[in-house]
C-alpha cells in the first residue's frame, strides 16, 4: 500500500497556523530557516489581520506545511507520493526533495506579490455544490464577457465545484446556480481569481524568476494537480509549479490518479481537514488521516500501522 502525503491551498488558512504548530526542535528550525531568508518575523504572518494579504497566506501554508513533513520525516516516515492544491504544490515540491526551501519561499512571496498586485480588489473565488461541471460550464458560458470575467478554476469533487473571476460575474453565476438547485454557493476566503486566465500574465512573470531557480529531479513521486500525472523532469516541474496559478486545478483526477497506482493511505499536512473530506469519497476501504487535530504518537502508529500492512 502506497501513501500520498497532500498540502492544502489557500483558503484553508486559518490565523495563529503558525503559532500552532507542534514545539519540535525541527519545526522551530524551520520557522528560524523561513525568518532569515525572508528578513522578517514570519510569526507575524499568521495574525487575522496578516491573512487578509496573499502572500502572507501562501507563505504561512508553505512554511506550516514543510515544516510538519519535516517533523513526520524526522520521526521515519516517508511518503510515496506528494500532491499540493495550488501553493501547496510548492511544499509538496520541497518535501520531494526538488525544490530547495529558501528558493520555495521567496517563489512563493513573489507569487503571493504578483497575485495581489494584479488584483488588489473586485475578484475573488465561488465554490458551488451540487451542480456537475457541463451544468457550470454553461452558466460560466452565459457570465462570462469582458466587463464580467468568470472561469471554472477547481475540480474538487463531481459535484463540488470553484469558479473565479470579478464579485459581479461570480454573483450572477452563483444566483442562477441556486435556480438550477445547487446545494450552495460560498465565497472563498481568497481575495484573488486563481486558476483561470486572469493570472496569465503574473504566471508568466513569476516563469522568469523560476528559470533562474535550480531545480531537482522529485526523490517522491509528485503528482501534479493541474494535470494529475505524475512529473519527473525538472523542466515540467518547472512550468507546472510557476504557471499552476492560471490553470484549473483538477483535485479529483489527482485523487482518482494516486487511487488507480495504489495509494491507500491519504495524510493532510497543515492547516485544516479539507482535503480529507474530498479524498474519504476517492478511498475508500483505504484511510484518511490529517495531521491537524491528531496527537503525534498516535499518527506514529497509525502511519507505521497501515505501511507495515503493505509488507
């Protein structure tokens, strides 16, 4: 039995995420390592307030995520497989051992940088569910115009679906979802239209500063959650974490993908248990355990527990 450890994306930030975090020596080190290439006190990044600006966001869910990996890996575990939602791809990309975490960590301030500067009000994230994607898909078609920009940007579940674009056209798209009987229609705490072709052009900025970043073969297997295939050459890797910002995030392929090459254990890295909502409908009779909420000995046994099975 294979594992797939996943890392979530922006809107499962929570503030004091980083204050949280289990008091090990090896996460305290990863916060001291985050401080210094940074120039800040990342521990300010955490605060309500802080949360409300892009990069302190994705910075938090990178920091908080690589360094609970690294707790896990310290204690003799190891995944097969890595996945990130969006900005967590670059934890997944840094536990693979492809991306090294100083240049993970000022990619992701210039990413968050270049995101909220392209969009700094007006736009935002809708997921809506009980509706399947032809049915978004139409609505998305009769929304969609120059003055009122709207794009499917998640994949998450057959009936749990996330658009993108400016309030106006999500608002128009949400009210005639809830006519066609979905079961609701929330706006993501995500102040930015990710995932659409709005963030063309910061994607391609931020692929300048990527071809400048030395990159590594995966020591994991990670599976991209724009394509849901598996990347091991450094050039895909590459454009697939600089350019994930502008391309629909495809979670439930990623799931379905992981599933079909025997992964039968899903771990969450920090923060939240979203994605182990999503993955309990993909594996079933396999298990799903997220990090937050368990005591660390006993995921210990748990992870030792159900590895030692597959032998």
């Amino acid at each position: 039995m294979s594992t797939l450890w996943a890392f979530p994306g922006q809107g499962a930030q929570q503030p004091g995420m980083l204050h949280g975090l289990p008091d090990a020596p090896v996460v305290r080190a990863c916060l001291d390592e985050a401080g210094a290439v940074l120039g800040e006190p990342v521990l300010a990044l955490d605060s309500a307030a802080a949360l409300r600006d892009t990069r302190a966001v994705q910075l938090c869910l990178l920091i908080a995520g690589v360094a609970c990996a690294r707790l896990l890996l310290q204690r003799g575990h190891r995944p097969d497989y890595v996945a990130g939602l969006s900005i967590g791809a670059y934890a997944a990309a840094v536990i693979a051992e492809a991306l090294d975490f100083a240049d993970a960590l000022r990619l992701v301030a210039l990413r968050g940088e270049l995101m909220q500067r392209a969009y700094p009000s007006g736009y935002g994230m809708t997921a809506i569910l009980g509706l399947d994607l032809s049915r978004i898909e139409r609505l998305l078609e009769q929304v969609n115009s120059a003055q009122t920009p709207v794009y499917l940007a998640n994949i998450n579940a057959d009936n749990q679906l996330v658009i993108a674009g400016s309030h106006a056209a999500m608002v128009q798209v949400a009210e005639r979802a809830r006519a066609m009987g979905a079961g609701a229609a929330r706006p993501l705490a995500i102040s930015v239209p990710s995932h659409c072709p709005l963030l063309d052009a910061p994607a391609a900025r931020l692929a300048e500063a990527f071809a400048r970043v030395s990159l590594q073969p995966p020591n994991v297997r990670y599976l991209s959650s724009s394509s849901a295939r598996l990347i091991s050459d450094t050039g895909k890797l590459r454009d697939d974490l600089a350019c994930n910002m502008c391309r629909v995030v495809d979670w439930l392929a990623t799931l379905r993908t992981a599933y079909e090459r025997g992964v039968r254990l899903h771990l969450e890295l920090p923060p939240g248990t979203l994605l182990s909502g999503l993955a309990r409908r993909q594996f079933e009779p396999g298990m799903v355990i997220a990090f937050q909420g368990s005591r660390l000995d006993t995921l210990d046994a748990m992870l030792r527990q159900e590895v030692s099975r597959s032998r």
